[in-house]
C-alpha cells in the first residue's frame, strides 16, 4: 500500500510540473503522463494484490535455517526430506545454508523474522548462541523449532525440538565396543563439527566409555564440515607417524569412509576380518553397503528424515493440538554380524 501511495504522488507531481508548459504540448503530455499515471497505478494494485493474495491465500511458509548444502550424505538427505515433505504438505520452504558460519545462521534466521514466516525451523551449526533469535521469533509470534541438532535454549524458548540423542547413539557404539572384547583399544576419534550437538553428544561418549573401560583413545580432532578429505588425511598422516591404532571412531559415514581410503592406501585391514574396528554414525544406504561388506563394523543410525516429522508437527500445532515438546527420533544400529542384504534395500536414503 504504501508503494502504491508513493507511486500515485510521484505520478500527480509530474503531471502538476507538466500543466505549466504550453497548450498543445501541455496536453499531449498531460495525456502521456495520465497513461503513465494509470499504468503504473494499475502495476502497483496487481503487484498489492499478488502481495495480499500470497499473504491471505493460507499458505504457510516455513523458514528453515540449514547448516551446509553439501556437508555430507546425511544433509543432502536432511535437506530432500524437508523439501519433499513441504511441498507435499503445500508449505511455502524459506531454506538458507549457514555454510559453516553460525553468524550467518544467526543473521539469517533474523532475516526470516522480519519477513514474518509463519514457523521457524532451526538446524544449527553451533548449539549454543541461539537466545537473541528464540526470543525475537517469541517477540514475534513465530513458533521456533529446533530439528536435527537440539540447541542449548530454556524451554519458554522453543515450541517444539525433533532431533537425535547423540550421546545415545555414542553410547549405543560403546556399549557394542565393549562386547568386542578388544586386548587393548587404541581409539581414533574423527569427531565432527566443534561444537554442534551431534558431535558433542557423540564425542562425550566416547571419552566417558575410554575412561570408564581403560580404553586409550590415541587421537582426538574435529574435521572441519565434517569433510571426508579432512578425515582421510587426518588417518594418512597418524599412520605416517607410527601411532598403532586398532579402532576407528567416525562421527559420520563420510568420514569413516575416510578412513578407509587411507587404510587402503598403507595396506592397513580393517572391517569384519581387518585388524582395525570401524566405527560409523548416520547409516546412510552405501554406508549399509559397507557394513555388509564388513569394511564398516557398525553404522549408528541417526535418521535425517525430518521433513514429514516437522509436517505433522506444524498440521497439529495449526489443528491447536498441543504437541510434545522434546521428540527424540528413534534410531537402531547395523553390525556387520547381524546385518542383511534385505535390511539395506529396506532404506530410503
Ligand atoms: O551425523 C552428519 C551431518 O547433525 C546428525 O550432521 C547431523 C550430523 C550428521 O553432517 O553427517
């Protein structure tokens, strides 16, 4: 409306400006500028109503703050899962990729405040650092909703969390470790991003399992993005050094593929009958593959598909239905002892 306004004074101030020149010229430019005046009014009622149309039509629109477009397998499918499922649901998707800066997510997320989506959906690459946004989008009447990774927020701050329990799947690896029955393991850490829940969640796990079993874990280091080439070069370089090592903890699938590429590459064994135990988390679908293979031994499921979870979330919260505030998602685990052919076709992603 108040382009529509400005655009109409523009229009009558010229066409003042042009009824001082001469007759003839006056009116033949007093008719171009009514012509102009008319179009360029009706382009401003067809640009409102489009506006209100959008606005009033009932669609909802789902802001969604992503962490990194092509950060792993597991994302790319995190990422189809929501679009997929919104379109599906007819919601309009706002999705942004912080791409490793959790001052862009945070910007972001701004962003979509101020353009008063109906929900906000947060996957952060950071958990703590969120209050300022949880309570603009309070301030605004926008349900924020954590999925994925649970963000460090009180409870008056958030409608609703959809995320894993990575300290679980940790456990979950370490509770399967100890039934291994290892001499002495000599653990490799591959954790992921610094200070995203999941790695936190999944490195705490392994550092308490150690001390609590006697474990020695021989090296300790996030890969920047999760990045397989970090992790391949990370094990390339402890092997150059001579550091003995008998298990492998990958934080995710690509970077325990990682791994073994560079295991390969020095002749290493690892897997069902290989001299190095692997260790995976998401269990993506090639990453089955591998259990099965027996190059991986276990893969801890953390299952990406939010998008239809946050669907029925967001129908029950229209439908004023009150809904669970901390979901966990359920997830299993894939040893390459137990693990078949027809549970791998099983998967969706
Ligand atoms: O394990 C990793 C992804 O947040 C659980 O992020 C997710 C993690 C997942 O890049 O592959």
């Amino acid at each position: 409306m108040k382009k529509m306004i400005s655009l109409l004074l523009v229009c009558v101030m010229a066409f003042s400006f042009t009824a001082c020149g001469n007759s003839a010229e006056t009116e033949e430019a007093d008719t171009a500028e009514v012509a102009v005046t008319e179009e360029t009014t009706e382009e401003a009622e067809t640009e409102e109503a489009t506006a209100e149309e959008v606005a009033t039509d009932g669609t909802i629109t789902v802001g969604v703050v992503q962490t990194n477009a092509n950060e792993s397998d597991w994302r790319t499918a995190n990422t189809k899962s929501f679009n997929e499922a919104f379109a599906e649901a007819g919601f309009e998707i706002k999705m942004v990729f912080g791409e490793g800066d959790h001052a862009k997510q945070i910007s972001q997320a701004q962003q979509l405040i101020q353009e008063e989506v109906d929900y906000l959906v947060v996957l952060g690459l950071q958990s703590a650092g969120w209050e300022d946004v949880a309570k603009a989008a309070k301030e605004a009447g926008i349900p924020f909703i954590m999925a994925d990774r649970k963000l460090e927020l009180s409870e008056d701050l958030y409608t609703a969390m959809v995320c894993s329990d990575f300290e679980a799947e940790g456990v979950k690896a370490v509770d399967w470790l100890k039934t291994q029955e290892l001499d002495a393991a000599k653990i490799v850490v591959l954790g992921g991003d610094t200070g995203s829940s999941a790695q936190l969640g999944r490195s705490k796990a392994i550092e308490d399992g150690a001390a609590a079993n006697g474990w020695e874990i021989v090296f300790n280091q996030n890969m920047k993005g999760w990045d397989e080439t970090l992790a391949k070069q990370a094990v390339a370089d402890l092997i150059a050094s001579g550091t003995e090592f008998n298990v492998i903890y990958a934080e995710n699938d690509n970077m325990a593929r990682g791994a073994c590429d560079a295991m390969d590459a020095a002749g290493i064994t690892y897997g069902k009958d290989g001299d190095v135990t692997v260790i995976a988390f998401d269990a993506n679908k090639w990453a089955l593959e591998y259990v099965l293979e027996g190059k991986f031994n276990l893969d801890v499921e953390c299952n990406p598909l939010h998008g239809p979870r946050i669907v029925e979330l967001i129908n029950s919260l229209e439908a004023g239905e009150v809904v669970e505030q901390n979901a966990y998602v359920d997830e299993e685990m894939f040893d390459c002892d137990t693990i078949t052919q027809e549970i791998v076709d099983a998967r969706s992603y």
